[in-house]
C-alpha cells in the first residue's frame, strides 16, 4: 500500500514541515503518532476521540469513551457486554 498526497515544492518553507509531519503519520509501528494513538492511549479504529485519554485506557465509538485499561473497573464475570452509557 502506498499513500500519496499533493505537497508543495522541494525547497518551499512547508516542505521541512512536512517532512516531519509525514514521518509521524507514515513510519508504520515505529512511528511516534501509532505510539502514542496504540500503544499509551488504545484508540479503537473508527473512533472520534474528543478528549484527552487516560494513559493505558481503551477507548472506543463516536465519540469515543473508556472501555478498558486500568482506569475501568475489570471484568469479574464472563458476561462481556457493552454498558448501554457507553453503547449510545
């Protein structure tokens, strides 16, 4: 899969900002943005997140709220499902 997009020339004033830019979106598992957005926070993908989000939390759905990590209380059954407050 390649991603391209339109940009400015080689040598314009964006084009060093750019660079950095693409770097974090682009640098695949080792990038800073899928870090942070992965590995710290746990974004479910599809989700609109609107808030800061708590380090090692899970959040997920538009928008996005806590569905795991340390900041929610674990499960103590089997039954899995979604509270209806975070469903909606």
């Amino acid at each position: 899969l390649t991603l391209t997009w339109p940009t400015v020339e080689q040598y314009h004033p964006d084009s060093y900002a750019l660079a950095v830019l693409s770097e974090l979106l682009t640098d695949g598992k080792e990038a800073p943005l899928n870090e942070v957005l992965i590995d710290e926070a746990k974004v479910a993908a599809g989700s609109v997140v609107l808030k800061d989000v708590p380090a090692q939390c899970t959040v997920a759905g538009v928008p996005a709220k806590q569905v795991g990590g340390p900041c929610c209380e674990p499960a103590r059954t089997m039954d899995q499902a979604i509270p209806e407050d975070v469903a909606k």
